[in-house]
C-alpha cells in the first residue's frame, strides 16, 4: 500500500508524504493560467520545486476548472510534450517522476511516449473509458483515478452552490466508485500498485462535502491504496480560512492548515500549488504527528 509504481521503474515511496508540484501550461487555469506557457517559464517554474523534494511535477495542457471548455486533444500535446521533452534532456531532473494531467488517452500517449511516468485522469476514466484502459494495459505507467461528479463546463465552485450536490452519503458513494473503478482497472490488467486514488476535493463538491472527505479519509484508505489529497488554492479553502469569496492568491494559509488535517487523516501525496510552504508545512507537521504514522 505504500508504494506507487509508476512507468520507467520509478517509484514513489508513500510512507511518508510526497509532493506532486503543479505545473499548468494553460492560458485559463484558474490560478497560475498563463504563467508557465513557454519552455522556458516551465523549466524556470519545475527548477525551483527541486529545492524543496518534490516527486512528481504534474503537467497539464487543459483547465479543469468549473466551467473551463475542454481543450482538444492536439493542442493539448502541442502545449505540454514539448516541455516533459525539455524536462527529460535535463539531468537535473532524472530524479524526478513526471504526470500529465489529461482525460484523453491520445495525450497521455504522446507524454508516456516522451518521457512521463503516470497518468493523471481527473475524469476518473469517464472522458475516454476504453482507450484509457487499452493505453494503462499496455504500459507501466502510473495512473491516478479521481472522483468526479460531472465534467468541468458544467460544474460549479464549491462555494457557489445553491444547493448542495446530491449523494447518498458522499464519503459512501465516491468510495464505491473508486472501488468499482479500481476494480475494472485491475480486471483490465492494471495492477492495483499503479493506481493512486483521489477524492477530488472540489470535483462537483460543497464546502461541507469537501471537509467530509477530508475528515473521513480513514475510510477511503479502506480499498488498499494511497490517497492524493487536491485541494491546493480551491474555492472551498478560501471560503473555511476567510469566511467569504476570495482570489486564489489569498488560500495559502488555508491550504497549509487543510493539507496538514489531510496528513493526519491519511492523505500521503499532495498536489500543490505553492511546494515551498506546503513542503515546510508537512516537513514540521510529520515530525510531530508519530502516531498517525504506519
């Protein structure tokens, strides 16, 4: 349970917690859209997460953000395979895994293809089903499987909701489709040591749902595998630290007090925004919480 294999012998140890650094090639998304849309920005932004021990840095070439339109497939890969290209001519970076967040098995090709190592799938295998799992079955790449209520366009932000998003019982239901999921990607030849499992904080969520699959972690871990915990910045941590609406450049502390209750909860790979706070943050947190430890 305490290991995550991924594509090119790599893997990432989860006994301990793990950063997964942001690195967002869009024009849109809805934190850092438009800052790291050349190669050189990129390798400038991927150069400074290395100081601080990140494990995976995750590129995407599409927002996900509520309301984003989807980005096509070719423009996806003219966005961020150039870069993991630049990346893997890089000796600095031979250390370190690489993802590309993508729903599209096409995308996910041309990254494995150029030198990533795991698969970032927000639509939890709902975009592109049958590719998907053919691409997972024949490679060693890594994938993460990610709850998602409905896709992006037609989403909102978690505090913005009229009325809640309905689930039976949210920690419930997202742990049976992760199940159910995981399930269908081992009997399609994905081991089980290649998924990491989110609960997509902020993925067709409130605010109280969100606090809920935080607090409740314990029993997603249930099913074996890792957790990622994804809530760097999102809506929901500004609206719980600031009590009101909010730009993403206001979240920092709140998402340095969530990622450290995510910890201790269980979550042992972190997607973040802002690595250096957020590594010193878990840095101290874990040296004083020894009885969560496993």
């Amino acid at each position: 349970m305490h290991l995550w294999h991924l594509a090119n012998s790599r893997i990432i140890r989860t006994s301990e917690p793990a950063l997964m650094a942001i690195l967002n090639t869009t024009p849109d998304s809805f934190s850092d859209g438009g800052k790291h849309n050349t190669i050189e920005t990129g390798l400038h932004a991927a150069s400074g997460f290395l100081q601080h021990g990140v494990a995976i840095i995750d590129i995407g070439g599409e927002s996900t953000r509520p309301g984003a339109a989807s980005v096509d497939p070719a423009e996806q890969i003219r966005r961020t395979v150039p870069l993991i290209a630049a990346l893997r001519a890089r000796r600095e970076f031979d250390e370190v895994a690489i993802s590309i967040d993508t729903t599209r098995a096409e995308v996910a090709a041309a990254a494995l293809d150029t030198g990533a190592d795991a698969i970032n799938d927000v639509s939890g295998l709902s975009d592109d089903r049958s590719a998907m799992l053919a691409l997972l079955a024949r490679t060693h790449a890594g994938y993460v499987l990610m709850h998602r209520l409905r896709p992006p366009p037609s989403d909102q932000f978690s505090d913005q909701y009229a009325k809640s998003p309905t689930y039976n019982d949210v920690v419930l239901d997202v742990k049976d489709f992760l199940s159910r999921t995981l399930a269908a990607l081992t009997q399609s030849g994905v081991s089980s040591n290649r998924v990491l499992l989110d609960p997509g904080l902020g993925f067709g969520k409130s605010v109280e749902q969100n606090l809920a699959l935080i607090h409740r972690t314990g029993e997603l871990l249930d099913l074996g595998r890792p957790i990622l915990s994804g809530l760097s910045r999102k809506s929901f941590v500004g609206r719980i630290s600031l009590g009101r609406d909010s730009d993403p450049s206001e979240r920092l502390e709140g998402t340095l007090a969530l990622s450290k209750l995510h910890l201790e909860t269980g979550a042992r790979v972190f997607r973040v925004h802002d690595v250096g706070p957020v590594a010193l943050a878990l840095r101290a947190a874990w040296a004083t919480m020894p009885i969560f430890r496993p």
